[in-house]
C-alpha cells in the first residue's frame, strides 16, 4: 500500500519488532490479515532519533517521519508528519518521571492539545517488570475523555517483539489513528532504551 488514507482504514493492527536486527531496529506492520502495512529502519547511532516510516520493504515511498524534538529528553517529544503534504499531524510524548514507575505517554494534535493518553495497565504488573522480569507482557491502555477507547498489547516471544494494536471505531473517531501507530512502533523501537 502506498497511500496513508488506506492504511489507516482498520481498527487492529500487528507491529512486529525483530529482536535480532544487528544494528538500528525494523518494524513491520500489519492488518489482521497478515499484509504488510508499513514498514520501518531505524537507522542507528543517531543523535536526534528520526524514523521513517515506509509504505513497503523496498523503501520506495516514505508516508511519515517520526521525529525527535531534542537530542537527550527524559520526557521525549516526537513530532508525526505526514511527508505527502509535509504537515505535523501530531505528537507522541512520553511523561518521563510519570514513566519511571509506570509508562505514561500523551498524543496531541497538531495544535498541540492533548487528544487522548497511553497509560501501561496495573501498577502492580509494572513494577513486577521493572523489578523482576520482563516476562509480563505490558498492555497500555488508551484513554480519551475519561474512558478506555482502545488498547496496545506486548505479546511476548523470545524472537519478536509483537504488538497488537486496537483502535476500534470509537477511538477512531477522536483519537487518529496515525498517532497510535507511531506510539506502537515508538514503544517497540525505544523500549528499555528509556528506564
């Protein structure tokens, strides 16, 4: 698929990180189906983390670059823009001291308000991760006016890191569905980089 629009039109999602990529990251996305989506390279020993997003593996069509507002941020914001017309469509930010215990991330719009939050599930399930052993796979629940609207889910295997991402029909239409995207293939490429 080379255009955003299509790619955007499900409610689930699979991010796949490969655990064995040598240097920098690769996700792939898919639908329930198992086509791919979209793929990214992240490309490593970058100062100021900058990840495209690519229609397909050949890397002929960028559709979005994530992009770091800073070079060190506790508190890291990344900037979404859609390359086809070159506007921010939002941010995804992650809550650093918020985060130290149990992940906290929030997704602005263009205008900079805050739309919806990322929040990881039970306290009591993140500190067993940070504290014993990352075999709980983490759920991040996303939140939109008070109330759960869709969900992000780490399902655990030695090989891949995988993530099934759920933005139904009522997270969709308040909350775009490219900034949980880029939340789900953030939280696979940085993950442990950040406690």
């Amino acid at each position: 698929m080379a255009n955003l629009s299509d790619v955007l039109q499900y409610d689930q999602y699979v991010a796949r990180k490969r655990m064995l990529h040598l240097i920098g990251g690769a996700v792939r996305v898919f639908d329930q189906q198992g086509r791919l989506l979209l793929y990214v390279d992240q490309r490593a020993f970058k100062l100021r983390e900058e990840i495209r997003v690519f229609a397909d593996e050949a890397k002929t069509t960028v559709l979005l670059l994530i992009k770091a507002r800073q070079i060190l941020d506790f508190s890291a914001t990344y900037d979404v823009m859609d390359t086809a017309s070159g506007q921010t469509i939002g941010s995804v930010q992650r809550l650093g001291v918020q985060s130290m215990v149990r992940d906290l991330w929030e997704l602005s719009g263009s205008d900079g308000a805050v739309i919806a939050t990322l929040q990881e599930d039970h306290l009591v399930w993140a500190l067993l991760r940070r504290l014993v052993l990352d075999l709980v796979p983490q759920r991040y629940d996303l939140h939109c006016h008070g109330r759960v609207v869709g969900m992000l889910r780490r399902n655990w295997n030695p090989f891949t890191s995988a993530m099934t991402v759920d933005v139904g029909a009522d997270a969709g239409r308040v909350v775009p569905r490219v900034l949980v995207l880029s939340a789900a293939i953030l939280l696979l490429l940085i993950e442990g980089k950040q406690d």
